[in-house]
C-alpha cells in the first residue's frame, strides 16, 4: 500500500478523504479516534498480522497522524497504546473550522471575550432546550445524551465514576480546529452538559498537543424533599 503522503491530493478534498478512510490505515484511523488501542487490538479488528499492523502504524507515524500515548502491562512485556494526533482530526470533513474561527475572532474584538463567551453559553443552552431532555430523566439517560451530543458534534466520549464524581473524558476535541484561539467554546460545551446533566460542570479539558475535552461534575446526594 502506498504512503499516504505518495497520493496525488485531488481538486476534491472530500473525495480523497473517502478513498483513504476505505484504505487499511484509514480505517486504523478510525478505530483509533473512537478510542486507543494496542497493536493487538488493531490486529484483531483488522484481522491482520501483529506486523502487519506495526508496519501501517510506522508509516502513519511518520506521517504525523498516529503517535505513541503510553503502555499496558503485557505478558512478556508492555503493549504500547496509540492515538490520533490533531493533524489526523483534519482529515475528518471540518468545514467549519476557518470560518468560525474569523466570526469569533470578530466578535471579540467587537464586543470583547466576555459578552461573546455570554453569547455561547446561550447558544448552548438553546441547543440543550431543543433536545428535549425529560425533567425526570434518570443519570444513565442524561448520560447517554451526553455521548449522543459529542457523537453529532463530530466526536466521541467516554464516562468515569468514582466516589460521587463524574468525568466526562473527550477522546478527541470534536472543536479542536476553533479552541485553540478560542476557549470560549469550551465554555459554550460546558454550559451544554450542564443543561444536560442538571448539576453545575466544571470544565477541564486538555489543551496539550492533542486537545480532548473534559468536563466533571459531582453527583448531589441530597434528597428532594416530598410534595405534600
């Protein structure tokens, strides 16, 4: 198979993109942005050799798409884990990016960060009424919302529970194209898992060479007093 910097990139971005995402190591760029996994795991999805894998892994590595993210322990030794880097969440279609990223910056400079931030929060808070989450929805419904809303946003989530607090782990940043220059958003992401979930969120998300989202909240164990 050839290197992905050895396609001629055609007139129609899109069209490309389409015949790469069929090829092997588009696909392994799939698998590898809905979560990381190991060379046995891309093996086993693939049903491809071990090394086979390692050899699509390499040239994807030095194509700046795919980096080492840290090992699990292994029987004779530690498997290594592999992720998507910010250049290979270009390839998804994020027509979007250049665009905003010019409207937000003129309206910050028009109206200043903290009115435009105003602006998102409410934006979000439109989107969340529109989705029509039930009053009496219980945690694992308003969570599944949650992933549903990253999903239609281009991204994918996954959830963590310990003691009473909930963390809401981005796999990637689905606005990874506008946050950079604009936290803003973030907070716009923020106010919308709130609505979701019901209870105040606290934003913490990673901003490092692959940005992921991150929001926590922690769960009330108060009891609603009984109408009388």
């Amino acid at each position: 198979m050839k290197s992905l910097r050895s396609f001629a990139m055609p007139a129609n971005e899109a069209g490309w993109n389409n015949r790469f995402f069929h090829s092997t190591r588009g696909k392994i760029v799939i698998l590898l942005r809905h979560e990381m996994r190991t060379v046995g795991e891309l093996a086993t999805a693939l049903d491809l050799t071990d090394n086979a894998v390692r050899a699509h892994l390499a040239t994807l590595e030095g194509d700046g798409l795919v980096r080492r993210s840290g090992e699990r322990p292994g029987f004779r030794k530690p498997h290594y884990s592999y992720e998507l880097t910010v250049a290979a969440e270009q390839l998804f279609p994020k027509v979007y990016g250049p665009l905003l990223k010019r409207i937000l910056a003129a309206l910050k400079q028009r109206f200043g960060s903290d009115r435009v931030t105003a602006v998102l929060r409410n934006v979000g808070r439109a989107i969340v009424a529109s989705r029509h989450v039930r009053r009496d929805a219980k945690l694992d419904e308003r969570l599944q919302q949650v992933m549903k809303l990253f999903v239609e946003f281009g991204g994918k989530a996954r959830v963590e529970r310990s003691d009473g607090t909930v963390v809401v782990h981005g796999t990637t940043c689905p606005l990874a194209a506008i946050t950079g220059d604009h936290t803003e958003v973030c907070q716009m992401m923020q106010t919308m898992v709130s609505a979701i979930m019901g209870v105040p969120v606290r934003e913490r998300c990673h901003r490092g060479a692959v940005p992921k989202c991150c929001f926590e909240f922690t769960l009330s164990t108060r009891k609603r007093p009984r109408r009388r």
